[in-house]
C-alpha cells in the first residue's frame, strides 16, 4: 500500500512538472510575439502611408487585412488566455485542475497557430513596403 501511495505520489509530481513547463512553453511564445505586435503597427501604418486606399492594389489590402487579423488575434488570445488561467496559475506554477490542464494543451497549439499567423503576416508586410520603396 505504501509503495502505491509513493507511486501515486511521483506520478502527480510529474504531472504538476509537465504542466508547469507546459505553461512556461506557452508564456514563452506568447513574450516572443510580444514585440511583434510593434512590427505589425508599424507596417500597418507605412503601408497605409506609401498607398493611399483609393490606390492600393488587392495584394497591398490583402497584406493590411492579414496584418490587421494577426493583431487582433494576438489581442483575442491574450483575452482568452488571461480568462482561462488565474495569476498563480500562469506565473507562479500554481497546479492545474484536470480541465485546465486541457485547456492548456489547446493554448499551446493555438498559440503556436498564432506565432504562424504573426509572422506570416509581418513578412508579407514587409515584402510589400520594401517593394513599395523600390518603386
């Protein structure tokens, strides 16, 4: 009996581990595109400034569009997020019930589908105003 207790008892220390990291994972992505957000604002605006809308081409709009929904899904994830997980249990490890622990493992997928976006998003938007300032 003592022998399964101590089993038992490991087996949750791995799992509050795993989960800890899991969540030290998905911080780090979410710090990683942090800065990011700047890079979006700042070719959303000179974009917008070497084209005016009447004379911006569907691939320049397309460009501004994407840019535009890598933002506001960065800000809709942080909502969701910062809903989901109190204080302790993002930033001080503080355990996981097994829901949350769930819900964690689709906030680390949906966080890197996130990363996808932004950075897809800003490399097409820096494609264009590097092309816009060759013209």
């Amino acid at each position: 009996m003592r022998t399964l207790k101590s089993i038992m008892l490991f087996l949750i220390g791995i799992l509050l581990v795993s989960c800890n990291n899991e969540m030290e994972a998905v911080v780090a992505v979410h710090d990683e595109l942090m800065p990011k957000m700047s890079d979006i604002s700042r070719l959303q605006e000179q974009i917008s400034e070497a084209v005016p809308d009447s004379l911006r081409t569907a691939d320049q709009q397309k460009v501004l569009d994407d840019l535009e929904s890598a933002n506001t899904a960065m800000m809709d994830w942080m909502r969701a997020f910062g809903g989901a997980f109190d204080f302790e249990e993002i930033n001080k490890g503080k355990p996981l019930n097994a829901a949350k622990t769930d819900s964690l493992k689709k906030y680390a997928q949906s966080v890197e589908a996130l990363k996808e976006q932004m950075l897809s998003a800003i490399e097409n938007g820096q494609t264009v105003f590097d092309a816009l300032k060759q013209e």
